[in-house]
C-alpha cells in the first residue's frame, strides 16, 4: 500500500512532536521523513546548564532514531523549497545536494540569532543557541579564568575574568545566572595561580530583566543576580565590541575577552526564501497552521507567525511551550487532511505560566498564574523540565544529583573552538568548518 509522505523539515520542539504524533497515529497511511542536522532533538531550555557545567551535552539532546523508531531520518539541511514541485533540496553533512519530494510538508525550522548591526559584534561575539555555543562557552570561561589566574598583568587578568552578557530575556538571564555560579567555582577550585575574582555583566536595552515575562518573576530574577554579584545593567547596550572589550552606550569601556549575545531571535531564513507573506520574518499561517493558498503545507514554532486566539491580533510567542503544542495541532491538522481524523482544530493555548532556572536551588517561576521564588520555585523549574523532556530524564536526574553532592568538574577539553561557533551562522549545528580561531582564544 502507498503511503502518503509527511516532510517535516526541523526537529525541534514543533517538528519532533509532530512526528511523534503521527508516527503513533498515522504511520498506517503516512510515511514520515524528518529532515534535520544533527540525529538529535535538543531540549534548549536546559542548555544554559550544559554550558554551566552541570549537565553533559547528551543528556539535553534527544536520539531522533531512539524515539521516533517509524520515522525516517533524512540528516541535511534544507536550502530551498520549490512549492510548485513540492519538493525540497537540501544539503547534507558532507555538503552534497540532495532533494526530497512530499505529498504534505510541514516547517518547523525554528529560529537563529538575531544580529543587530553593532560594530565588531559578529566578529567578536557568540550566540547561545545550540550544544557547540554552549560547549565552547563552558570550555572558554574555564580556560579565561585558567589564564587569569597566571596572568602576571593585573588589567590583564581582570579583562579575562570579565563576561559580558547582552540580553536578559530568558536565555541571557540564565546564562548570567548559572555562569557567575560556575565561575565561582572554578576559581574555588583552582589550586594555583593568583587569586581571581570573576565579574559577570548583564546588559539590557528594557528597563528590566526578562522583560517579556511577567514583572514579579523580573524582581526576583535580578534579586537573585544582584546577590550573587552580577552587576546588572539596565536601559543599556553596546555601542561597540572589540578584540579588547567591549565599549558600552554611555561610553565607559569594559575590558573583556568574553561576549555572550542573547539579544533574541529571528526565524530561521529558509523561511524568507519562500516568497511566502511573512510577519516580522514568521510564516504566515492560519489558526489551522496552514499557509494560506497551499492546503498541504503547514508551519508550526518559532518560524511560523500562528494566531493567538487567546490575545486577538496577536501572534503567539517564541517558546518551547507554544512550539509543543503547536507541533500536536500541525500533526492532527495533517491528518485531517488526509482524511485520517476528524476536523481540523485551530491552535488555541493559554500561557501555562513560565520558569527560569537561575541555579543553584533558586528559581522564578510562575506557574498558572501562582508567583515562585527561591528553592520553590527552583524545584517546580527542575520537575518542570524533567516532565517536558522527551527523554533522558533518569540520566537529567542523575546528573542533578551528582551537582548537589560533588563539585562540579571543571576542565577545558577544547573541542569547540572559537572559529566553529560564529555569530552570524544560521545552524550553529552545521559550523564545522572553523574559521580562523579569534585570536586570544
Ligand atoms: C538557550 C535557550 C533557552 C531557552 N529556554 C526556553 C525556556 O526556558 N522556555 C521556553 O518556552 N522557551 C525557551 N527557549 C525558546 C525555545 O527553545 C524555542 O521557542 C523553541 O525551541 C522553538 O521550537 P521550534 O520547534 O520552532 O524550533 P527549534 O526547537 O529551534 O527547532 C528547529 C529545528 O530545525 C532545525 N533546522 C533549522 N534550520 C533547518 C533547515 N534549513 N533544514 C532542516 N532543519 C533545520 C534545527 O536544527 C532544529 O533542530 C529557549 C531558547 C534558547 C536558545
């Protein structure tokens, strides 16, 4: 019997429900080819404790054959979608070309830093959107601190143990967060050397951190930074980033060898391509995930711009939780299609609230609607992640125990060097080839 071919290009939150989804309902009748980078599905919201030290990189990321044993896996990335032939042409990890054609298609590439055109920024900076970002910040902070501590130059060691953060949204708040605790105790551990006093800024342009959240969890958020001596900078930007530091909007210049850019995302741009109508560069889809004018294509997470029925004239945001779910609406949706369940539903979901892991045992977190802070609401994070994750979890667990009762390990093992992480890359997972590493790395 033929079987219809689902192309879902992403395996991300959106991506890898829907497959998930149709392989246990659908596989029957449809065939399902994911098409992504890595074999794995990464869960992101823990990666600020990978770069930390706390987590290993597998246990944040996924086996796609491991749990989707139905599906096919397709590694590459897609470069282009020609709607009229209904096919898709990618590229894969060696760079060669290849084309999958699809009866049904659903997008859920997600998203990729957002540059702002900051003189030196996409030179001197890096992102924090995938496991090589998060691998070489653990190894880069490790080794700054490692050279400070031998640095016969007082402004010298100061500058390499200076971390500079640019954006407090959720990403940047809790790499902020988690990193002036893991720079702690790397200097704690250090048995030789001069003593190094580690100095994390995080930077602002809103009058708050976390901005897009709630106010209460902002307030305990930047309690928890302030006493664990981040020095939060607020109504703040950078003006210009090089070699040497970073110099800020009022003018003062920050010596520093390390530049975290958290300023935010944008849809990934395969999603431009399309000649589609977008909404600040989201795919626009309605509120059944389906791209107006082409029945058999549908868009779900971060790079589709999907109604949010419960805020009319709004889009829904950029998260994990939206992008879950809307992977389950674009599977059943497919499936409706296809004659395989009943109606279509539209996407309708209410905030469920939101947490942020600020290490340690302290937390912010609101959930349905109830303000948490301190150990609470570090607890209600951590079980949160451990229910959300698709797998993992015992090894997730496992690990947060060993973080509790042993300290945490740190050395540099140099695998991802600075070239290979690149600002301005699209899919930091397929940065493989470095380019020539910054120099002071
Ligand atoms: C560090 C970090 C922490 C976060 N923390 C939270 C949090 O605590 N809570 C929350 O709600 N949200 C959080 N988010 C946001 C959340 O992760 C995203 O909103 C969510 O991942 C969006 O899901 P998605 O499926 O649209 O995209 P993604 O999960 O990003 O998945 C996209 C997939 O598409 C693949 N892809 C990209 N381009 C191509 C291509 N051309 N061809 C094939 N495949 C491609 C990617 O490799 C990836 O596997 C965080 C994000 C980051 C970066």
């Amino acid at each position: 019997m033929s079987r219809t071919r689902v192309v879902i290009v992403g395996a991300g939150f959106a991506g890898y429900r829907a497959a998930r989804i149709l392989n246990r309902t659908a596989r029957r009748h449809v065939e399902v080819v994911l098409l992504n980078p890595t074999d794995y599905f990464l869960y992101l919201p823990l990666l600020p404790q990978v770069a930390a030290g706390i987590l290993e990189p597998r246990r944040v990321s996924v086996s796609l054959t491991g749990t989707l044993p139905h599906a096919k896996l397709v590694l590459g990335e897609a470069q282009r979608v020609d709607l009229s032939s209904r096919t898709v042409h990618f590229t894969d990890p060696e760079d060669r070309p290849g084309e999958l054609s699809y009866d049904m298609l659903i997008l859920s590439v997600g998203s990729v830093n957002r540059l702002l055109p900051i003189p030196g920024v996409a030179e001197h900076a890096h992102g924090f959107r995938g496991l090589p970002e998060a691998l070489y910040l653990r190894d880069h902070v490790v080794r700054q601190l490692e050279l400070a501590a031998h640095a016969s130059d007082p402004a010298e060691r100061q500058a390499r143990a200076t971390f500079v953060v640019v954006g407090a949204g959720y990403t940047g708040t809790e790499v902020a967060a988690q990193g002036a605790m893991f720079a702690d105790a790397v200097v704690r551990g250090e048995q030789a050397g001069e003593r190094v006093s580690p100095r994390w800024l995080l930077l602002d342009i809103a009058d708050r951190v976390l901005p897009e959240l709630d106010e209460r969890l902002s307030r305990t958020a930047d309690r928890v930074l302030r006493k664990r001596g981040v020095d939060v900078r607020t109504g703040m930007s950078v003006k210009e980033a090089t070699r040497d530091g970073v110099l800020l909007q009022d003018g003062e210049f920050v010596p520093t060898r390390s530049l975290v850019w958290c300023v935010g995302v944008r849809p990934d741009p395969l999603v431009d391509d399309l000649g589609l109508d977008t909404e600040r560069g989201r795919l626009v889809v309605d509120s059944f995930l389906n791209v107006p004018g082409h029945p058999e294509v549908f868009a779900a997470g971060d790079a589709a711009a999907v109604p949010d029925l419960t805020r009319p004239g709004e889009f829904t945001p950029m998260t994990a939780q939206h992008a879950w779910r809307q992977g389950k609406t674009a599977a059943r949706n497919v499936s409706a299609r296809l004659g395989l369940a009943a109606e279509p539903r539209p996407y309708e979901h209410h905030d469920l609230g939101f947490a942020v892991d600020l290490g340690g045992v302290q937390g912010a977190a609101n959930p349905l609607g109830a303000s948490l802070s301190g150990p609470l609401a570090g607890a209600v994070t951590r079980g949160y992640h451990l229910m959300a994750m698709p797998g993992n979890r015992v090894r997730v667990g496992a690990d947060w125990l060993l973080e509790a009762a042993l300290p945490r390990q740190a050395v540099q093992l140099g695998m991802v060097r600075s070239g290979s992480v690149p600002l301005d890359t699209a899919s930091p997972e397929l940065a493989r080839v470095p380019r020539t590493d910054r120099p002071g790395d």
